[in-house]
C-alpha cells in the first residue's frame, strides 16, 4: 500500500482533504497538544469573512475530523441511529494539555453553578465528566503522552486495516518555535520528542499522515526541525504532498489574530455572563443567548476592517 504525507498550514484545513479522498480509516491517532474540540455553529461561522472561518475552525479540527468521519455520537443516537460503525479516533495529547483543558471546563461549571443554574452537589468530578464528554458524546478517547508510553499504541495502528494519524506539530518539542500556537510554559518531558514520534511511524507505518500547523517559514527553511522532519519520513517511504499551504505567515497569523481578537473579546466575555444568568440550562436560554452571540458577531465582523 502507497504511504502518503499530506501537510497543511491549518489544522482545519485538514478534515477537507480527508473529505476530498476516497478512503475511510477505521483508526484515526491524533496526535496535538490542544483538544480542538470546540462545538461551534455553522450560523456564527457564516457571519465571518470566508478566510476568517478556517481560523475559527482551528479549534474545532478534531471535532470536524470525527464529523468527517462518520459524525458524533451524540447526533447519531438523536436521530436513533447505530454507532457501531464509526472508525475509532484516540487523541493523544500530553497531560498538561488536558489538565489545561479541564481546568477550563470547570471554570465554566462554577461561572454555572454560581449563577444559580447548576447545584454544587449536581457536579461530578471535572475530569470523569470531561473524558465522558469526549467519549460518549464526541466519540474521541483521549491517551495521555506524555506521560504514558507513545508506543503503546503501536499494536492498535498495527492491527487496524486502514489508519490515519493526524498530527498537530505543537505535539513536538522540538517544533515549538516553528508552529502557530505554541505551548507556553512547558518543562522539557512534558511534551513528546520527534524521535518518538518517527518511532511510532517506523513500527507502524500508517498509510496516511496528515501534518499541519508548521509555519510556512518552517517548511521552506531545508534545515528547519520541520524539514529534517519530513525527510526522515521520506526515508521511510512516505510520498510528500503539500496542500493549501499560505504563501506567507503573515497572512496566517493575521487570519488568527483577528479571530482570536473577536473570540477573546467578544464571544468569550459574552458567553461567561450568560453562564452566569439562573436559567442558563434552560431551551429558552440557549435560544436567547444563542442569538445575543450571533447579533455580537456581526456587528463586530460588519465593522472590522478585514
């Protein structure tokens, strides 16, 4: 079977391609130090300039991935559908990224629970709910690496009959002054070396590789980590294709700050002091809350100068 690599700029560009290709994995691995889980709303995206949306998107990836792939469980069981057909998706990811991300979410149940909406004694653990969550409803489990072994997921790449693994570069620590969205305040051993990456690939050979958030600088440089990258998967017999890439990362990073402009003063405040409101769990305020955020977004996108 032909191996193949397929690097993008984005890490949303890449559940296009995967719906663009013939093929379906019944084993994706990916491999981030973000959950791109987001659940976002095709009525807010669409208030966005076109180039703006795959800037948004970056934080749904996996999400999307998973859409691309077979949809979620929690549509598929509203719609009284069977689950037993969706290819199983492992997001690995290092454990200071996840206790980030749990941190988060339990910072939104107590915005929740201090409104009055939710009781205290109404709220499990923060982390079994966030792994039930991902599991149950998104159908991603998640593998913690570091700290646990890498290579113990190489029998499960092994015995599947076609595998995807999809990686996010800000998983390397080599990669970190090469990607879009750093990891800040890491200790070196909290997150993975390439060499363990390449060993997972050599023992496995995955047919196909998606790779994404290298800077365009990154790729262009011949002796950038990124490039001695890819030319270790070369050597093991990959073929390398680029696809979508930008032309300059000033264009890219410009993409994501105007995003994250709009995301870290418009939509995230927003959404806190609805988390705060007594009905907040309530259809009625999900209805009105929902269209308070779309009102936001475009008056914020009516008026920004893209």
């Amino acid at each position: 079977m032909e191996r193949r690599v397929i690097i993008h700029n984005f890490h949303s560009q890449v559940f296009r391609t995967l719906n663009e290709l013939d093929e379906e994995p019944d084993l994706v691995v990916a491999l981030d130090s973000h959950l791109d889980v987001f659940m976002g709303t095709k009525d807010i995206l669409d208030l966005m300039p076109k180039q703006i949306r795959l800037a948004a998107i970056r934080a749904s990836a996996h999400t999307m991935i998973r859409r691309v792939l077979g949809d979620l469980p929690i549509f598929l069981k509203a719609e009284g559908l069977p689950i037993d057909f969706l290819p199983e998706m492992i997001l690995v990811v290092p454990r200071i990224s996840l206790n980030e991300y749990v941190l988060e979410q339990a910072k939104k149940m107590r915005d929740i629970i201090l409104g009055g909406a939710l009781l205290p004694n109404k709220l499990r653990d923060p982390m079994e709910t966030c792994l039930s969550y991902l599991s149950e409803c998104l159908g991603i489990k998640v593998y913690t690496s570091p700290p646990k072994n890498l290579m113990k997921l190489a029998d499960m790449l092994r015995e599947a009959e076609y595998a995807l693994l999809d990686l996010d570069v800000d998983y390397l620590q080599e990669l970190q002054s090469e990607c879009y969205t750093p990891i800040k305040y890491t200790q070196l051993g909290q997150l993975c070396w390439t060499a363990q990456m390449l060993k997972l690939v050599r023992k496995t050979k995955p047919p196909l590789i998606t790779i994404s958030e290298a800077k365009v600088a990154a790729i262009q440089e011949t002796k950038s980590n990124f490039s001695r990258l890819i030319g270790r998967l070369k050597n093991l017999g990959y073929k390398i294709k680029y696809k979508r890439i930008f032309t300059n990362d000033e264009e890219a990073e410009r993409l994501i700050k105007v995003y994250q402009e709009f995301y870290e003063g418009v939509q995230k405040p927003l959404e806190k002091k609805q988390r705060e409101e007594r009905d907040y769990l309530s259809k009625e305020a999900f209805e009105r809350n929902h269209k308070e955020l779309k009102e936001a977004a475009k008056k914020y996108f009516t008026q920004k100068s893209i």
